[in-house]
C-alpha cells in the first residue's frame, strides 16, 4: 500500500488493513518506519502523474499506471484494461481511456502559491496537490516534487522540461491576477 493509497482510502481504514495484512506492523513506530520507507515511492508516483504516465478510470476516477492495469480483448477483439482498483475491476477500453495531461492535474491543486521578487514579478511557484494525509506540493524554484508526513520528508526531482512547462503554467495564471 502507497502513502496515496492511504491517503485515498482514509487514514484509520487505511491502517487497519495494513496491521492485517502485514505482521510487522504492530505499533505507532513501527508503522511509522513504513510510511517513511513508502515516501520516496510516493513522490516518484507524484512525479510519474506529471509526466503523463498516469490514466484515469472513467468509472471511478482512480488513477493508475496502464502498466498496472490487466490487458485484455472483448467481445469485438478490442483492447481493454481492467482497472486495477479493488472496488472497481471495470473494463476501460483503450478510446475510453483518459490521459491525464499536466494541466489537468493542476486544475485540481489545492493551493498556489507564487513565488515573486520585489519587483512584482514571477520567479516560481508551489502548488499543493494534496493534503490531509500526506501533504504533496510541486516546488519550481526547488525543482522538486516535495512530500511531507509525520515529520517525515522526501522529494524527488522533476525533469527541467516538466519544471519549465509548470513555471510556464503558474506564470501565466499570476499574469491573469
């Protein structure tokens, strides 16, 4: 289970399936040791989705790796993915499939922050992602997908294209205020 996981399937619910289903998960420390081996992993997801490696299920809004999902053909010989969350199991087919793109992610931050001089003028932006569990913002200026939980941080870098096409992105959005 991922920290994104966690975070989607609500905290206590979450922790409760992990001390089942893993025997060295006993106490508040121990679990703790697994969320922070999980942090680098999640901030690479984070960064996977800006790259636009991630899709959406049009069922249950789950994102996912294609890789994740199980390939197979229907009734008409037609490529479909099964999408490989535990509550969904529908089949996509592949026109039904939605790609998640950098701007669309974006539009569902929960904050920006702008970065500027004192000149009033653009230098980058932050841009929380999510919240609540972990919390997971992009950092032009760091160059970083940054995540935080528990006194615990990661951060994983993002590629100079990806960075400068977001510091495009939030340049443009401080331009309409």
């Amino acid at each position: 289970m991922t920290i994104l996981e966690l975070y989607q399937k609500g905290f206590d619910a979450a922790v409760e399936e992990l001390m089942q289903t893993h025997d060295d998960i006993t106490t508040y420390e121990t679990l703790k040791e697994f969320i922070k081996s999980k942090l680098d992993e999640d901030s690479l997801m984070v960064a996977a989705h800006l790259l636009n490696e991630l899709n959406k299920c049009p069922h249950c809004g789950n994102y996912f790796k294609l890789s994740d999902a199980e390939e197979t053909t229907d009734e008409d010989g037609d490529t479909v993915y099964i999408c490989p969350c535990k509550h969904c199991k529908e089949p996509i087919s592949e026109y039904d499939l939605e790609q998640i793109d950098l701007y669309e992610y974006l539009l569902d931050a929960y904050d920006i922050e702008y970065i500027i001089n004192s000149r009033k003028e653009y230098q980058s932006v932050r841009i929380t992602v999510a919240t609540g569990g972990p919390a997971i913002w992009i950092d032009t200026d760091k160059r970083a997908v940054c995540l935080a939980w528990w006194g615990e941080t990661a951060q994983a870098s993002i590629l100079p294209q990806t960075c400068n096409c977001i510091d495009a992105y939030g340049e443009q959005l401080y331009a309409g205020y």
